[in-house]
C-alpha cells in the first residue's frame, strides 16, 4: 500500500498525518483538501468527451484533521460545456471547494506554446521538500531555483503516492497537486520569518497531462500589502498544458 493523504471511511474520508498542515498544528493543509476536492469533482459524469479547461480550488476555512465528506453538484449541465462543483465539508462547515469548467473536445488546429525545458533526466535530483512529505514517494529535478533560495524557480516532480488509499492518480489531479506547489517554489521571502499560505488555485488547462514526471515553473509578486500572487507553467515532457495561480496570504511567523 503506498502512501497516502485519506482512506475511504464510511460516507466520507480520513486524513492520515500525509494530510497535515506545514502552517498550523492539527490542520488539513493545501495540497490534502484541494487534492481530494479534485478527486471529488472528477466522480461527476460528463454528458460528452470533455475537457477540464478551468479548475479552481478555494480553501474556505482551517480544516481540522477529522472526518471529511464530500458533496457534489452540477452548475450548468450542456453537450458543450459544464460546470461541476465540489465542496469538502468537516462536521458542518464547509472548509475546501473546486469548481470545474468542462467544454466539449473535438478536433481543431492546435497552437501549443514551444517546449523551453530540459527533460528530467538531463537535471539533478534534489530534496526539494522534507523528506517526510509525501511519505517519501516524491521525486523532483531541479531546472533552477530551489525551495529556500529567493526568486523564481522550476522544477520537475514525480509524485508516487496515492491520494485516496488505493486510487490511482489521475492527470488532473496530479496537476492540481502541482499547482499547490507556486508559492514555496518562487518566494522571494524567508520562510522562517514569513509564512504564505495559499487561500486558493486556479489553473487554466488546454490539455490534460500526460505522464508521470510534471513540470512547474513558479515566480512570486507582492505590493507589500499582506497578499502575494504566485503565477506558475505547468508542463509535462510534451511542452506546456496549463497555467496556475495561487493567492498567498502573507503573515509574520
């Protein structure tokens, strides 16, 4: 059994310590609830062959590491286009939410964004994270930057757990995964004097991924007003597939 963020609990989820907050003891961090928002929009059947081309994931509320429940609805039903939504609730509040806008695929001319980097196995592997997280399974290469150093970075990244016990990734959640990954990748700040944890993602798709190894190159800007913006390219070994944002909530430790 691989690692794993929550294991299927009656009519909902369990986070295991995978799903713990870096930002707050006792709390569900990002990469847990938006995950498992994700993997619940995705049980929502389409009406035709469709595209996820916006996801956007909000964090509404601290989420205690306790029973979370998943619940489901369509917001617009259509051949061509749907928007489907998913919100994660603890006890009675509601603490994450992924909204999913779907359009109908067909063939058109394609006019993909030109492949600017490496393949991973040109680039060294580094510890981007501490090695408990992930429960050890992730594996990323380093294009350039790094998770302390200030400024933009890329970076590859092979993710190996699952996120629900027993389910494999899918390619839209891997990327939604990736797209929590903006804010520690391009700081500028000191993360032991400064915490910046992400209120939201959204990510801009014209594909789905493809493969296991997801690239993400990340850049940071903030006025100095207590809010950031991390703003991220999303690639696979193909070449772009999407664009992420994130909002950072900037705070003194």
């Amino acid at each position: 059994m691989h690692p794993c963020f929550y294991i299927r609990d009656g009519d909902g989820f369990m986070p295991t310590r995978l799903a713990a907050s870096p930002w707050e003891f006792g709390k569900q961090n990002g990469v847990g609830l938006g995950g498992l928002a994700t993997a619940a929009v995705e049980t929502i059947p389409a009406p035709a062959a469709m595209t996820t081309a916006r996801l956007t994931i909000d964090i509404l509320a601290a989420a205690p590491m306790e029973h979370t429940t998943a619940r489901t609805r369509v917001l617009r039903e259509g051949k061509r286009i749907q928007m489907v939504e998913a919100e994660l609730v603890v006890g009675d509040r509601a603490v994450a939410r992924a909204t999913a806008l779907r359009v109908r695929q067909t063939e058109t001319p394609p006019f993909a964004e030109p492949n600017a980097y490496p393949p991973p196995e040109s680039v060294p592997e580094v510890d981007f994270m501490d090695a408990r997280a992930f429960g050890g399974t992730i594996e990323t290469r380093k294009v350039s930057g790094a998770l302390r150093e200030p400024g933009p970075g890329v970076l590859w990244v092979r993710f190996g757990h699952d996120h629900i016990a027993d389910e494999p990734l899918t390619p839209l959640l891997r990327a939604a995964m990736l797209g929590d990954f903006g804010g520690g990748l391009g700081s500028v700040l000191d993360s032991g004097a400064w915490t910046y944890a992400n209120l939201d993602i959204t990510l801009h798709l014209t594909r789905e991924p493809v493969g296991e190894w997801l690239l993400v190159d990340a850049a940071t800007a903030s006025a100095g007003t207590g809010v950031g913006r991390s703003d991220m390219i999303l690639a696979d070994t193909r070449g772009p597939f999407a664009r992420a944002h994130q909002t950072l909530f900037v705070a003194p430790r």
